[in-house]
C-alpha cells in the first residue's frame, strides 16, 4: 500500500473518530445553558411573593402591584384590586423562563439587546422586581426577539445576559393591570330604566312582562313616536360585561353629575348610575340595591307555586290579580316566561357584595358604553 494511500486513511479514521466524540458528546453531555432554569428555585416560592414592580428607565417607578388583605392591589391607583389573571401570567412566565442562548457580557453591546442598566436614562428595558423570595429578583427585561415567543434580559448586577423562551409583559401603565370587570348584569334581567340628562327631558323604557321583545317609552314629546320599535332596547346590554378603562378614588371627583340613570331588573337588583363627561373620557360610578316588592312583582312562578294553586278552593282565586294586571302576566305570556326564568339567585346577596366592590369608586369606561346607558331621548325620536 502506497504512503498516500495511507496517509488518506488516517484522515478518514481521524474524522470518524472526531465526529463520534462529537455526537457522543451531543447526546449525553448537553449544554449547561440549554434547558436551564432563569430562577431555579422561584417555582416553590411563589407563596411568599409580596410586591411585584417595574421600574423604567432612569430609575423610575412605573408600576407596584402589591399583595394586600384581600388579594393584589395596585398601589398606584389607591389600592384598587389588581387583574389577578394578568398578574399570575407574568409569574408564572418567569418560571417557565429557560435560557435558550448566552448572549454579550460586554456592556458596550448591552443597548443593541435593551439590557442596558435602568439607571442609565436613555435604557431600552425595564427592570422586573420581584420582593419575598430569599433572593430579591431583579431582571432587565429587554427587546423581543424575532420570529419567535423569546425575550433578551439579563439579571441586574450580571454581566452575561441571555435570551429565554418566554414573551415576559412589561406593561408598566397602571391602568392595564386593573381588574377590569365592574358589573354584569344579563340582558335577560333588563326590566326598567330611568334616564335623566342635563339640558334634556327625563325618560322611561320599560318591560311589562319578561316575555316584551322591545322597551316601550314613556315622557316622549306630544306628537312625537320612537325611530323604531326597538330604539331603546340598548338599555337591555347597558350593565352586561361593564369593564373599566381606569379608575379614580371618589374623592378626586368634584364636579357635578352631567347624568343620572336607574337601571331595575325583573328580579329586583337596582343600579343608580351617575355620570360624567371630561376631557373626552365618560366615567361612571354605581351603587345597588335590592327592591324586594319589584322582585315579588314580577316573580316566576314555581311548579310549587302551581300545585299550591291548583289546589286552592275557587273561593280562594275571586280576589286573584286579573290576567294581564302588573302582579302577573297575561296567561299567554306564561309558557314564554317561564321559558325566560334566569337560573336561582340571592339578588340581596348579589347586591352587598356589587357595592362592596363599588363604594367610593369612579370607574372611566367605553364611550360606546356610557352612550348606552345615559342616551339621549332625542336620539330614540323618529326624525
């Protein structure tokens, strides 16, 4: 055998010998940064988190959600109740964080990944603050990396930084990590409503029975009949999913309602809504109550109720509310509310704990919103 025959099989051998180091080394020996956790042992100290903030560039606070009494608050908007959901998102992001890729330890690159330190006022990121585990977290969240659900950051007082697999929220506006739900009350539920503007004459919609298609209204100008028949059915979704944009504490509120509105239900919860229009923002505040003889008026009857009736002496039903009266529905109307009865609930109930959540707040919610609740009467009015 020639020396260059030779000489080629000892490189053929040298390279299967390195290839197979190679992939031994792949399959057993894995990168130490690879699959590794951003904070090991934060997954069993989620209980003792106890302030959550976000600072911005300079040094700035933006954001403190705090772990009250009662739950999350956001202390930057007089304790109200934090969104709870938003909250454990962000947590439970950090984690799940695993480190996909070392990135620069030189400061001078830190700006190209926005790692820069917060102290620094032209910094890209934010920096994350996490108050109760042994040891205070502290992250610089920076840019998002392309293509993919990852983020750069690194750890305040590190050099390395790295890119993760996890999208981290940095909101850092208070209003975004309010609890946004303020009252749901169903369409269903909608029986009455009493309307009073500035400048504009008061009205009324109302149901007769659970069974009406339309709110029919009353207070409208002599010779005057409604655009259509279903021109204030609006009143009907008025109270259903109302979330807020933001809120205020009632005491920073001074000027006078621009509105007033009663909203009732066929069951009895009744919600006084007064309302304000400023600086192109529509806010609301709310208080409930519970109306039992409203409740009792338009009251279901069970198949109790029935058997008791039926089983009455004749004597019994000379006296009895005509068909037709307010305290019961034209006997054709019963199969259809009886179809519409809303499932069980305690309305009293429901009503001290709506005012617990509402008392001494002004809620800043959707135009679209507050035009439903507090519309017009010449805006019902065929032209």
């Amino acid at each position: 055998m020639t020396s260059k025959k030779l000489s080629i099989l000892a490189v053929i051998a040298l390279l299967a010998v390195v290839a197979g180091l190679w992939l031994g080394g792949r399959q057993t020996s894995p990168s130490s940064t690879e699959s590794a956790a951003l904070y090991p042992e934060l997954k069993k100290e989620l209980g003792t988190i106890t302030d959550v903030r976000i600072v911005k560039a300079g040094g700035k606070p933006a954001l403190e959600v705090k772990k009250g009494d009662n739950g999350w608050i956001v202390v930057d908007r007089h304790n109200y109740p934090a969104d709870e959901a938003k909250l454990r998102k962000l947590i439970t992001s950090l984690t799940e964080a695993k480190v996909l890729e070392e990135k620069t330890s030189n400061p001078e690159s830190y700006k190209a990944l926005g790692v820069e330190d917060i102290s620094d006022a032209a910094a890209g990121g934010v920096q994350l603050e996490l108050d109760g585990p042994k040891q205070p977290i502290k992250l610089i969240v920076g840019k998002q990396a392309q293509g993919a659900q990852s983020q750069y950051v690194r750890r305040a007082g590190e050099p390395k930084s790295w890119l993760v697999n996890k999208s981290i929220d940095t909101s850092s506006s208070a209003d975004q990590w309010l609890r946004k739900e303020v009252i749901d009350v169903s369409a269903d539920r909608v029986q009455s409503a009493e309307v009073t503007l500035d400048k504009s004459k008061p009205y009324s919609a109302s149901k007769k029975t659970r069974a009406d298609a339309d709110f029919a209204v009353e207070g409208l100008p002599k010779g005057k009949e409604l655009s259509s028949p279903s021109a204030a059915d609006n009143f009907a979704t008025a109270l259903a999913g109302l979330t807020l944009s933001d809120v205020k504490a009632a005491s920073e509120v001074t000027d006078p309602p621009s509105a007033r509105a009663t909203i009732k239900t066929f069951d009895g919860l009744v919600t006084e809504v007064t309302g304000w229009k400023k600086d192109d923002k529509h806010y609301v505040a709310l208080k409930t109550s519970y109306d039992a003889a409203l409740a009792d008026k338009f009251k279901v009857a069970t198949a109790d109720t029935e058997k008791k009736d039926a089983a009455a002496p004749d004597a019994s039903k000379k006296d009895a509310a005509p068909s037709g009266s307010e305290g019961a529905p034209p006997a054709a109307d019963k199969t259809a509310d009886a179809a519409a009865k809303p499932a069980e609930r305690n309305v009293e109930e429901e009503s001290t704990k709506a005012n617990a959540q509402l008392n001494g707040w002004v809620y800043e919610v959707p135009a679209y919103k507050y035009d439903a609740i507090f519309k017009p009467l010449d805006e019902l009015i065929k032209k």
